[in-house]
C-alpha cells in the first residue's frame, strides 16, 4: 500500500495527520465519544472539525522540522516539540468555542508529524519500521523547555481527569521551574505518567499499542468489511478491550475502566457493526457511557485511534 511522495513533504503529512484525526471523529457509534451522531452538551462534532482545521499549519511545521533535521540544520534537540504542541493548542482553542478537543492527539501526532517528515525526507517510499525507529529517536530528544510547553498547553485545555501527580504535578504552578531548574525532558515527566496515563505510554513504550494493536487490527478490519466507519469503530473497540481506558480510570475507577473494556470485547464477538445483535450491543453502550458528567467517556481511547489512522494513512490508505 505504500506508495511514493512526489509533492511537497510537510504539506502531503500535514494532510494525511488531518485525515486521520477527521475520520476518527466521524466514525460512528463509537461509545461514550463525541461522532457524527452524537454530542456532549458543550463539545459538539462540529468543534473537532473546526479542530483538525487548525492543526494543518502545526502538522506541517512539524513535518518541516523533521526535515530539517534529515538535512542536518537543526538537530534532534532543537526541534521544539513541546512549542509545537503548545502553539496547536492556541489554535484549536481559537478555532472553536467546544473547550478541549484534541489535546491528546496533539500530543500524540505532532511527534509523529516530524517522523514522518524525517522518513519521507530519507526515502520517499514510506516505510512504516523507519518512521517507527524515527518516531522513537524524536520523542527521546525532548528537553526541559519542551516540558515546560507542554504543560502550559495542558493549562490551557484543562482536560479532566487529570489527577495528582507526586512530582512535577502540572496542576502544581511551582512544577515548571522545577522541571526547567532540574532539566527534566518531557519524555522523564512521561515516564512517570505513563502508569496512569497511556497517552504518555504511547511515547515511553515506542507507541505500542498503536503499531501492534490498532494499525494491524485496522488493515484487517479494512481487508475484511471493506468500510473505513466499520474498520475505524472496531479499531477503536479493539484498542479499548484490550487496554482499560486511563482516562475513565482517572475519572471513575479502574473497576469501571475494567467493566468498560469487557463490554467492548463483548461487542466484538457478537459481530460490532457487521451484526444487528452487536450493533444493539454496541448502540446500548453508546447511550451509556454517555453520562453528563463524562466519567466513562473513553477520550483516550480516540487519541490512539487518531494515532492508528494516522500510520495507516501515512502508509498509503486512502478512504
């Protein structure tokens, strides 16, 4: 499926990381998430689009970046990912009025922007395991300001369920000039979350479950229903039986994270969208999960699924 870029690098990435992210919101039902027929009162469908339109210039920056590295005028250190991911923030906050949409794909996909930027650079044909190597050696570079931005950019979205950290908590004012006194890199500060936070996982573990779970599910999914929606919501219902949700867990327990992950696995085997039994099952947890409060909502869960997209796209998938 992969397949030669002869046009402009940063701008063939920056519009392969949006289709990604446009697919995923689209994809419906996926339970207990914003989708194309389905809102929560103050984040509407319509908001993440208006989001994906404002990542264009961030991803293609990004991209740049990586580019820039392949032709040695900047190094790994110098390619401020935590700048990019707090300036796409400003932006998707300033392109719509729905509050936090996609800090988590954020943080996930503007490393992923400047990998593939470096791997297109190197050879135009993609290839998913040197985007991969180059993805992990993007993410071990970060520094201290990287740190420092990426907080401000939390700040700003104040995304719930964030919980308390013992050190360098971002909810503590005192934490970034910690972080930039003692020269601790966003990938330190990830290390630490990412035992309650797979988001940070992603980044520590060289995006684990999106390569071995997600994207692999996705082509097969693809190969065999022959619907990106079917394939994009099996995906998303693959990720989360398989990996309980941190963002439930941090708002409503493991328990429920748990409870939420076997219901998912159970959709699955009754056949998710491609039965009617499934998709009542599926439709049942929809409605659900979608509490006011937003407790079981699996937000993380999306990210990833974003992340998915994104390397089959890359990859060559095309809707």
């Amino acid at each position: 499926m992969a397949h030669e870029v002869s046009n402009d690098i940063p701008d063939h990435v920056s519009r392969c990381l949006q289709l990604a992210i446009l697919l995923e919101v689209s994809a419906y039902p996926k339970p207990g998430n914003v989708h194309r027929t389905a809102d929560f009162q103050e984040t509407e469908y319509e908001h993440f689009l208006a989001s994906a339109v404002a990542l264009a210039p961030h991803f293609r920056h990004a991209s740049e970046q990586g580019v820039r590295v392949f032709s040695k005028k900047i190094t790994l250190k110098q390619i401020e990912i935590g700048k990019n991911i707090r300036n796409a923030q400003v932006d998707v906050m300033a392109w719509q009025h729905g509050g936090n949409t996609l800090l988590g794909s954020i943080i996930l996909l503007i490393p992923m922007a400047t990998a593939a930027g470096l791997t297109l650079t190197e050879n135009t044909l993609f290839s998913i395991n040197k985007f991969r190597t180059n993805l992990k050696s993007v993410v071990e570079s970060t520094t201290a300001q990287d740190t420092a931005n990426v907080y401000d950019a939390i700040t700003m979205a104040q995304p719930g369920g964030l919980g308390k950290a013992a050190e360098f908590d971002v909810t503590d004012v005192k934490s970034k000039q910690k972080i930039l006194e003692e020269g601790v890199s966003l990938l330190e500060v990830f290390k630490i979350s990412s035992s309650w936070d797979s988001i940070s996982a992603e980044w520590i573990n060289n995006y684990r479950i999106t390569f071995d779970i997600g994207y692999p599910f996705f082509m097969r999914q693809l190969k065999e229903t022959k619907d990106v929606n079917v394939a994009t919501v099996h995906t998303y219902l693959k990720v989360l039986s398989e990996v309980p949700d941190t963002l439930i867990s941090r708002k409503a327990g493991a328990d429920k994270a748990k409870w939420v992950s076997v219901q998912a696995k159970q959709i699955l085997e009754a056949g998710g969208l491609t039965t009617q039994r499934g998709r009542n099952r599926l439709l049942k947890l929809d409605r659900k999960l979608h509490d006011p409060a937003h407790k079981l909502n699996p937000g993380t869960t999306a990210d990833i699924t974003s992340a998915t997209l994104a390397v089959a796209i890359l990859n060559g998938y095309r809707p």
